[in-house]
C-alpha cells in the first residue's frame, strides 16, 4: 500500500488524477470503469484476472494487465 500511495502521489503532482478503488463489488466497479478517462490496472495474478479482462474487452474499458493465465490470447485474438 505504501508503495501504491508513492506511485499515486506522482501522478497526482503531474495533474493525473488517480484513484485506488478496492471496496466496489464487481457491478459498481464495471460502472466506475465506463466513465470517461477511467482505465483498469489488474497487476495482480489471480485465477479469475482473464473473466476480468473479458469484462473489459467486452465493456469498452481500456486496461493494463499481466501478461498470465490466457490474457495474451484474449487480446491477441
């Protein structure tokens, strides 16, 4: 977390606005991302990051993510 808050801080200096949200269940979250600007980071390597991605490929949002677990081929297709 401490690192994240470092990370979140330098972008805030450069007039990025950057927000952690960690308490959004998966609807809320999907909702969030569809606003304009938003963008998903999934640097995680959970078993469920490619349904994650398929949201966002399916929804329209963009996002960065590990290269893990059938992400390549979902982007790559």
């Amino acid at each position: 977390r401490l690192y994240l808050r470092r990370f979140i801080r330098r972008w805030q200096k450069r007039g990025i606005n950057v927000a952690l949200q960690t308490k959004l269940s998966a609807p809320e979250a999907l909702s969030y991302l569809k606003q304009s600007g938003a963008i998903a980071v999934m640097p995680a390597l959970h078993d469920n990051l490619p349904y994650t991605v398929l949201e966002c490929l399916t929804g329209g949002i963009p996002f960065l993510a590990s290269a893990v677990g059938g992400v390549v081929e979902l982007t790559n297709g």
